[in-house]
C-alpha cells in the first residue's frame, strides 16, 4: 500500500513548516530545490496554464495596469497584480511540492518492498 491516499492533519503542517525554520534544514530544502529547478519550473508552468491561471484576463490586466495614466496608481496596480501572481504561484508550487513529496514516498515505498 502506497502513501497516496495519507492526509495531513493542520497541526502536522504547522510543524513541518515551524522545522523548515532550522537553518540546516532550509539550506539542505533550498540546495535540493536549486538542483531540481528546471524541472520543477516546467512544472509550475504547466500547473498554471493547465489551470487557466495566464489567459487573457491576465493579459488583460496587464494591459490595463500599463496604461493607468496616473504613476501611482499605475504602480499600485503593477504591485497588486505582482503580488497576487506570486501568492498563486506559490500556491501552485506548494501543491506540486505536495505531490512530489508524495511520489518520492511512493517510489521508496516500493524500493523498500523490494
């Protein structure tokens, strides 16, 4: 039996994110992240396409912060729009971490039956 169909519960999140607070920790996550990069970028990028998240409405959004005649409020749309992107990105990005998580559990799962 895999780990597929394993839940989490909100305090095992909150203390797995609280250890990612270890600084050996982190590095060791940021250093496998580095290396791994492209592919999971190729990832991200299909998640967000598949789920519709860059189609023409953000186009259009974009097309409409560039033009905001007003330099501030051209600048406070633009950092608006920054800022929800990277949420969803990190959102998405979150939930394929999940799923790789999963499948590397998967595979030394079955590595270990072996």
């Amino acid at each position: 039996m895999t780990d597929r169909a394993r839940t989490y519960t909100d305090d095992e999140v909150e203390a797995a994110i609280a250890a990612l607070t270890d600084a050996e920790r982190l590095r060791t996550a940021q250093d496998l992240v580095t290396r791994s990069a492209p592919g999971l970028q190729r990832a991200l990028n299909e998640a967000l396409f598949e789920g519709g998240w860059f189609d023409q409405a953000h186009e259009h959004s974009i097309r409409d912060a560039a033009n905001e005649p007003d330099p501030e409020s051209r600048a406070l749309v633009m950092r608006t729009l920054v800022a929800e992107e990277t949420r969803l990105a990190m959102l998405v990005g979150v939930a394929i971490g999940f799923e790789l998580a999963r499948e590397l559990g998967a595979t030394d799962t079955s590595t270990q039956e072996d």
